[in-house]
C-alpha cells in the first residue's frame, strides 16, 4: 500500500484514539510529514524500536505498540506451556505515553492467556533486565526512548536472560509481528479482568529491594567507603528520569550520605523542561548539575539519563570549573580501579575478562593487559556484552569483571544483563573516594593513568538523514566506503579493513582473513600509527556513527590527531 492508502486507513477509522485522531486531523494537507508517517511500518531491528510519537505506521503510539506486542504473544503461542506460562516483565520510563504503552502491552499478552508483570512506576530500564531474571520470565518489554528528545519513545524486548534480544530471537519475532497486518483488529484483553484474575500482577518495592541488595555487592572497598565517602560531596540528576528513587537509596545502602540531588532536574518530567537533550553526553545536561556544584563545591557531579542505563560524570578542579570525562575515559578509571582494588584485596581471578565494543577505547585494553585480565571484543549493543556473560557463566572460562561501550554505558556486576547507571553511580563514587583519600580527584587519577599507558583520544560524531530517503542516504555512504575503498586517512596507510558485514579483514597486501563476530553492517579501519575509524549506521536513529580512536605522546598530540582525522574522514565523504 502507498503512503497514502495507509493514511485513509487511518484516516477513516471511526474509533481512533482521540488524542491521535486531532494530530491526524492537524497534519491535514501537511504531505511531507504525512508521508513520513505512513510510508513504512516502524522498523524493528535489534534495538527493538524507537520513533517520533504521533499517528502513524511509522510512529510509536498504541497501535504499533499493540502490534509489537503481539507478535511477541503470537511467538509465545508456539512454546512450551511451561516456558510460556512464566510470562513477561514490563517496566517503563518518565515520557510522553510510557504508562499507556505498558498497559497496553499487558492488555495484548493478557488476551493470549500470557501473564504480566508491570510496575507500579516508573522504574530504570537495568531495573527491567533484573526483574526477568529476579522472576524468571520468558521475557521482558521496556517503554523508553533512552536518551533521544522529549518527543520520541520507543520498545524494547528482553529474553530470558535479562538482555535484549539477540538477533536469531529478535529476528524471528520480528517476523511474526510483521504478520499482524492490521493493527486496528488487535484484541486487547480488559485491564480489571487481568488483575481480578491475576493474569496481571503489579510489582514495586519488593522487586526493588532485591535489586537494592545485589546493587550493595558493587562496593568493592567498604572500609574506604567509610571512611572518606561519607565527607566526599557529590551532585547527582536523574535529568527527569527514572533515576532518582533507586539512585539516592543506592548511594545511601553504600554509606555515600553527603550528596545533593538537582531539585528542578529530580521530577519526573517528560517534557525535560530543563534540557534540551536528556543525554549524559551532552556539556549541556550537566548545565544545572555544575551551578549546584558550585554552590556547594561538589567533588564530583554524575548524570543519569532518563532510563538510567547511561552515566555521564564531571569532576571539579581547583579552580572551581568542572570538566567532563568522556564515555571511554569513565571506562577506564573504572577498569583500573576494579582490577587494581581486586588484585590488593587477593580476589582477582585468573581468567578475570572484560568486554567492550569494537567502537571502544583501546586505552581498557591496554589497561586490562598490565594485569593480566583478558578484553573480549563484541560488536556493539549490550546484548552482545549480555551473550559473553551468558558464555562465561555457562563455560567457566572466563570470570566476568567489566563491560562498557564508549557511549556512556557500563556494568559493573553481571545481577543485570544490560548497561547499568544504578550500578555504576556507586561504583564511580566510591572511585572518588578512593582519589580523594590520596588528596586528588578522578581527573587526576586519568592523568596518572594516560602517563602509565598512552594518551588515547576518541571522538565520535555522525551525520542525520531523517525522512523518506535518509535510509537511502546512509546505505549509499555505506556504498561509498566499500566501493572506493580508502587506501590512506591523514596521511597514514590503512594497513588492514574490516568489514563485518561480509566477515572479512582485508590487510594491505591483499590477504584476507575471516572475521568471527556476528554480521553487521560496520567498517573498522586501522593505521599504520595505531589510530582506528571506524563507520556504522545507527540502530536506534536516522544517523551514520562515526568513530576515530588515536593514540599520542601528549594529551595535545592526541587531540590534533583526532582532528585531523576527523578532517580526513570529511574530506573523504565530501570527495
């Protein structure tokens, strides 16, 4: 069908949700963003899903959450009635229409026979991954957009192993849903008639306790907590997310009791009123946080984005300015200070490992290899990082110690099978303790460590092509860098490629080798001085990621390198 015959579908139904039949309504003869929301079902890939809120195919509302959500019923169906009998955890966070997406997401499975268990709340998306282990479900559904502006939401599925879907199940839940074909004959099950019979169970402080009680394990050094937490003075924003119950108790449970939360950044709001992006990435989201710090003269500011799974920090300096640290320096202050607080304790194991992304930082490997701990790389989305601790517990040939990928998300102890703010705000702040102890501050504590192993520097950037075409425009970028094949960047030879959608490296001299990671639709290019770039089309948004990671003699050194490149890699796309 045609943008414009899934319009009139749309258009002439006579009980469309109010709310959406006025957007409908306002977007008259707007043919442009008409299109846009018709032309195409929303894609689910193994992100789930993730789009602009509004009427539409190719919109998140609670028709295409209805549809998401019964195709996972429809597969479901086709298991054992014990698998499926242990039905799915549901959780969401502060957006528009996150509360309504979750109990509709109850309602559908609840008409298949398929049981719910759906917070009370609003709660973090590691919180979500907990519970489907806590509770052994078959799966789990959480209703977020992340970090994306105020007017996107989006869907996650998780399998039983607390990660999201990997791509062989996604894959395969993806074909059913595309089987539901008219999302206005979905039947949806009565909410009371579930809770009467208890098909729907509303879950809260119980399940929060237990995840409170694994989050307790995270300390690593209680002593130094003790004794030098309890003075450190941190400020801490849920930058209006689901951050802040479980984010001030765990901090509290770690004997951290000296911090300040930013009051206006502490509701729940999905507007974001006082951010323009609610990302820990972002200099702007820590705008608040750094006049509270100075107010108070915080050590140390941490940021959660709304679903709490990503964690940006800023550390004061003697001047009283803060500087931010970037996803991949976070990475590697705590690497180090795992590694180094388990091997003086004695509890370092001998086939300890950590994982990252191929896009990550080389600086926690070179880290990892100083004490003898293995870095497993994996391609990027937690998931893959959840597959290597599904590996490791089921072999016992490694014992799991880190996790990170260079956009801001990290997990500390594998309780969680995804990235886990909640974690890794005590984590960090008990990392502060430890260089306040020594009279410095996690910014001194980098330095220290780009002496001992190299100054790395990464940058990531991208470019956006929203609309009809900007699938298009990405694929033929992609094009590009396969078929022109880049020889040099910068003036340093490319001395092998690789390109994880066919499996292969290809070196300079022409010999190949046979890639093991899953297929992707990734290039990674490494130069004879050690600087890699890397390409990939983004999972959850219209964007191409670029990825440059270098290597100096100075911190100046590294940071001209990187612009360098990244006025390379221009030049190159531009040609």
């Amino acid at each position: 069908m045609s943008w414009k015959d899934n319009y009139a579908t749309w258009n002439n139904q006579a009980n469309l949700e109010p709310s959406l039949k006025n957007e409908l309504n306002a977007l008259a003869g707007d043919n442009a963003t008409l299109e846009d929301a018709f032309y195409q079902p929303m894609e689910f890939g193994t992100a789930g899903m993730r789009g602009v809120l509004g009427p539409g195919i190719n919109r998140m509302n609670i028709y295409t959450v209805r549809q998401a959500t019964e195709g996972l019923a429809r597969f479901m169906d086709t298991l054992d009635d014990s698998v499926k009998a242990r039905g799915v955890a549901i959780s969401f966070d502060s957006r528009h229409h996150s509360t309504d997406f979750a109990h509709e997401s109850a309602r559908v499975l609840g008409e298949h026979g398929i049981k719910s268990y759906v917070f009370e709340s609003l709660r973090p998306t590691p919180e979500l991954s907990f519970t489907v282990r806590h509770l052994h479900t078959y799966a789990g559904i959480m209703i977020t957009a992340s970090h994306n502006p105020k007017q996107y939401n989006g869907y996650k599925i998780y399998g039983e192993d607390g990660g999201q879907m990997p791509p062989k199940e996604s894959d395969l839940i993806t074909s059913y849903i595309r089987k539901v074909t008219d999302l206005f004959a979905i039947k949806v099950a009565d909410e009371a008639q579930l809770l009467a019979d208890k098909t729907m169970t509303i879950i809260g402080d119980d399940v929060d306790q237990a995840y409170l009680a694994k989050v307790k394990t995270v300390t690593i050094n209680q002593k130094l907590v003790d004794e030098d937490g309890k003075d450190m003075k941190l400020v801490f924003t849920p930058l209006h997310g689901t951050g802040r119950m479980l984010g001030e108790k765990a901090l509290r449970n770690a004997g951290f009791k000296n911090f300040s939360v930013v009051k206006e950044q502490a509701v729940a709001d999905p507007e974001f009123s006082t951010v323009k992006f609610p990302n820990p990435e972002f200099p702007e989201a820590f705008k608040m946080a750094i006049d509270l710090g100075k107010k108070e003269d915080a050590d140390v500011l941490i940021a959660v984005d709304p679903d709490a799974d990503r964690l940006g920090t800023a550390v004061r300096q003697p001047n009283g300015d803060y500087v931010l640290l970037t996803g991949n320096q976070i990475a590697a202050v705590l690497l180090h200070y795992i590694l180094q607080a388990n091997q003086d304790a004695g509890t370092l194991p001998a086939n300890a490992a950590a994982v990252k992304s191929i896009v990550s930082s080389e600086f926690a490997t070179k880290i990892a290899a100083s004490y003898h701990v293995d870095m497993i790389n994996v391609l990027t989305g937690f998931k893959y990082i959840a597959e290597q601790i599904e590996h490791f517990e089921a072999s016992g040939e490694h014992t799991y110690m880190f996790g990170f990928e260079e956009s801001y998300g990290y997990l500390i102890k594998p309780f969680v099978h995804d990235k886990d703010a909640i974690q890794t705000t005590v984590l960090l702040a008990e990392v502060a303790a430890y260089y306040k102890h020594q009279g410095k501050n996690l910014y001194d504590g980098l330095q220290e460590l780009f002496a001992e192993y190299g100054y790395f520097r990464e940058k990531t950037t991208s470019e956006e092509f929203d609309g009809v075409g900007g699938s298009d425009k990405i694929a033929a970028l992609m094009t590009k860098f396969r078929e022109e094949a880049p020889k040099a960047f910068n003036g340093f030879d490319v001395v092998s490629t690789e390109d994880f959608q066919s499996q292969v490296e290809t070196f300079a001299d022409g010999h190949q080798a046979p890639i093991s990671l899953p297929q992707a639709n990734v290039l990674k290019y490494k130069l004879n001085d050690g600087t890699w770039i890397a390409i990939r089309p983004s999972g959850t948004e219209p964007k191409i990621k670029f990825y440059i990671g270098t290597l100096g003699d100075s911190l100046d050194q590294a940071n001209t390198k990187l612009d360098q490149f990244e006025a390379a890699l221009q030049t190159f796309i531009k040609a």
